[in-house]
C-alpha cells in the first residue's frame, strides 16, 4: 500500500508539511487463547497447543502520512482496530510487521488512568505520568499550578488516586498531557468521559493546540465531532484502511458501514426475510423561482421530491427527510407522524413532495437524508446524502439559522 498523505482536500495548507507519524504497511497480531486455566495451558503445551490458540489481525498493512499542525480523525465499528492503531503510534504496543516513525514530544491519553499508580496520590501521580511523557521535575514543578487548575481535582490532589471516580481520573490525565507541551496528542474517546464544562474545556483547549500548530490524532464515536475538529479522517473495517479523506466523506462512508452491518444482523436475526425490501428510487430537489443547482436564498421556500418502493405491499408506513449542515448537525426534520400525514398502501412505488417554505438557514453546504420507515418509526431504508444545496453565505451572520438582526447601545443611565 502507498504512504497517503492525510490532509482532506488538495487546497489543504498542510500539504507542505513534514510528516510527523509515518506509518509503514503496520499489521498487528494478537492471539487468543482457548484454553482458560493454567492446567489447560500446560497439558496442551508444544505442537497440540496451537490447536487451542487462534490468531487475530487486529491492524493489516496499515501506511498513513499525518502532517504537522493537522487534526486527523480514525472512525470506524467496536473491534475495527481504532484503538490498537492509536496504541501503536503512541508506542506502547509494538506492529507484528511494519514500523511507525515519530518526531517530537508525544501525548497519549488512550487508557483512564494509564500510568497512574492507584496507590499514590494524585500529586505523585502527576509527577509520574508527566516523567513517563518525558517531561523534567522542573518543568513538572512550573506546571503543577496549572495542572491542578484544569484538572479541578482541588484538595484532593493529595488523595490516593484509587479512591477517585473515573471522572476525577480522566481530568487529572489529560490535565497532565496538555501541559507537557506535547508536539502531538493521541486522544481515546476520554472527552466523553467528564460533565459537560470539563467536556468544553477539553475542546477549547483542543482549538487552542490547533491554532498553535500543534498535530492530533484523535479516536471518536461523536461523528459531529469529528468532522468539527478533524481536518480529515480514516475509517477503518476488520483492521484494514477502508476510507480516508475529508471528515465529511469519511463519516458517510462510516454511516454506510454501520447501515451495512444492521442490515447484515437483521438478515442473520431473520435468514428467511429480505433484509432491504425497501427502496429509495430517486429524489430530486428545486428552488421555486431559480435555476436548477442555484443557491438558496434566505426566505427561498424548498421543494423535495421522493420515490419509494417495497417488495412487498405495505398496508401502513411513513417516510421523512432529515437536513444536515456540513457538520453533520440536524437543521430540520420531518416525517408523515409528525404533519400527521397518511399514506395509502405502498404497492409498487409511491413519489412523495415536501413543501418548506421561506427556510431561513445560515450560510454553507446542506445535505438531505430521505428515509423509508415502519408505523413503528423503525427504518426500512435511509439514503444518505440523497441531495445537497447550498445556501448562500452572509457574512453579517453565523450558524445554523438566519435571522435579520440590528444592534441597539444603550448608555449607562438606562435601566432594565
């Protein structure tokens, strides 16, 4: 496999940039034991004991390029070899093949807790896990007041960590890894651990890393964000590379790969049914009043066009469209439940129309998600991304609404 260069899109900033973590065609192996007890082990020793182990590929001829000062995303399914990946650019587990070659100062909060002794206190931990990150007593001691304001631990920094929450655990980490000035920072799913002014203080500082030039490789399952923070992204199925791109395009080719894997568990749940009976044919979108591929206009109504089919005949069903913006966050849904519409019997085809009028949505790239679903509300079949537009961008504004908005001073002797 060829190095790719990960930055997203060919107008990126970073395509001059040096490559900080070169990974070179990395497999990674593990074996599973069948046997369960010591006895087990021992009896079936030597040339009979293979028979009672079993290899697993978790990572197979991995090679990325990630420039400096980029945010890179990996997405993919439980068990797609994320977090083993993550692990080995941070080096603590080691390729069965291949190699990873790192520049500068590494940060890697990838395990709660990892590095810590559960018997020391926090304060003794701090001075730990910043030495396992390479950083000097000194410069640990110039820190510690910082440290111990992110981390909001407060006076129990002088607690055993083992009496601490996972919580209490996780802050006093990534407290510790930011401020060892790390060129590059592994992040594991930790930013979903915490309450929710910990979770914005994680993101600022974050933002702050990215606009110092700082790189970052970062593991989530939070696709929105994903594709805020991530320049681009890889999603990787059964430990191999099957995306890597824009953070937009990887999160849709990831959505495809879960909508694959339901469809293949309800085949599996229901061997004598057709998995996917339904169908989207075609969707269409229009702007009354501008030429096809315009863009919308604050106030423009929107008109989308559906098609659905089914196998079979059903008696009772609805269907909707859901707006995303270009970072995946809702701006608009509506299903038949919702404007309390009924349908007649699906027999064949059906072509469904929805009206919006005088949409007022902020500037930027949209994109349509068309669904099929059961009285029930469950999906039969979604297609994602079955159109997109663009609304034209106002600089006086931002977000994802539009409002006509004026501004009013008031001196100092007026009174609520």
């Amino acid at each position: 496999m060829t190095n790719t260069s990960l930055t997203g899109r060919t107008d990126s900033p970073f395509l001059d940039a040096p490559a900080v973590v070169t990974v070179k065609n990395v497999s990674k192996r593990f074996t599973i034991r069948k046997d369960n007890s010591l006895k087990e082990r021992i009896v079936t020793l030597g040339r009979a004991g293979r028979r009672h182990s079993e290899d697993f590929w978790a990572l197979r001829d991995i090679s990325l390029d990630i420039p400096a000062g980029t945010t890179i995303g990996l997405l993919g399914p439980n068990g797609s070899g994320k977090s083993t990946l993550l692990k080995t650019i941070g080096g603590i587990l080691e390729p069965t093949t291949g190699s990873v070659e790192r520049r500068g100062r590494l940060a890697a909060l990838i395990e709660l807790g990892a590095g810590f002794h559960p018997d020391l206190t926090g304060r003794e931990n701090v001075y730990l896990n910043a030495a396992i990150l390479g950083q000097t007593q000194e410069e640990t001691e110039a820190r510690f007041d910082d440290i111990l304001q992110f981390s909001g631990i407060g006076d129990f920094i002088d607690t055993q960590v083992k009496f601490y929450s996972s919580g209490m655990y996780v802050r006093l980490a990534f407290a510790v890894a930011i401020n060892t000035d790390p060129d590059v920072l592994l992040v594991d799913e930790v930013l979903a651990v915490g309450d929710e002014q910990f979770q914005k203080k994680c993101l600022d500082k974050i933002r702050e890393f990215q606009a110092q030039g700082r790189t970052i490789i970062l593991v989530s399952h939070s696709l929105g964000q994903v594709q805020e923070l991530c320049d681009s992204a890889v999603v990787l199925h059964h430990g191999e590379v099957k995306f890597q791109g824009s953070a937009r395009l990887a999160v849709k080719n990831f959505r495809e790969i879960l909508e694959g894997r339901r469809i293949a568990e309800a085949e599996a749940a229901h061997p004598e049914a057709d998995a996917n009976p339904g169908k989207v044919e075609h969707v269409e979108l229009s702007i009354p009043g501008r030429a096809p591929g315009a863009e919308h206009h604050h106030g423009d109504d929107l008109v989308i066009r559906a098609t659905f089919s089914h196998k079979d005949v059903l008696p009772e069903w609805h269907c909707g469209i859901k707006i995303e913006n270009h970072l995946g966050h809702p701006a608009y849904g509506v299903d038949s439940r919702m404007l309390k519409s009924v349908h007649a019997p699906l027999n064949g085809s059906a072509t469904i129309e929805w009206h919006l009028s005088d949409l007022r949505l902020g500037g930027g790239q949209y994109f349509v998600h068309v669904f099929l679903a059961k009285p029930s509300g469950e999906h039969i079949v979604i297609e994602r991304e079955a159109a997109h537009f663009r609304v034209v961008d106002d600089d006086s504004s931002s977000g994802v609404i539009w409002a006509s908005a004026t501004s009013r001073s008031y001196d100092g002797g007026i009174r609520g």
